[in-house]
C-alpha cells in the first residue's frame, strides 16, 4: 500500500472531480439515447451542468498541477 502515502487532499479531490464527470456524462449519453423521453430544457440544463463539472475538474487538475510544480521534491 506505498501508493497511498502518494495520495496528497489535491490528488484526490482531482481523483474525485474526474470520477464525477464521468458519472455525469454516463447519465448525459443515457438522456440522448432516450431522447424522446426529455425535453429540451432538461437536456440542455443537464449539458450545462456537465460543462460545468468538467470545468470545475480541469480548473481543480489544473491548480493541483501548479501547486505540485512550486513544490520542492521531497527526498523519499
């Protein structure tokens, strides 16, 4: 179990972002499968709020990655 002590709160809030969008964009494809059986407005309110959770990943992914490269290396 040496990768745990890998896992840092930012790795796994980025692990947890990712997990969440494809959640998200699994119950988006079943919407358009089934498209007859939603309107419009709920797909479009369920696109935008997966654009809205993929922007969030990347920003998170993003900040992590920053913060990761001011850090200095630790000496394991």
């Amino acid at each position: 179990m040496s990768w745990i002590r890998k896992l840092d709160p930012g790795n796994l809030k980025v692990k947890l972002a990712g997990s969440i969008v494809a959640i998200s964009s699994i119950q988006l494809l079943q919407m358009f499968m089934r498209g007859d059986g939603y309107s419009d407005r709920s797909i479009g309110w369920a696109m935008g709020l997966h654009a809205l959770f993929l922007a969030g990943a990347v920003t998170l992914a993003l900040t992590d990655r920053i913060s990761a490269d001011s850090k200095p290396a630790s000496q394991d």
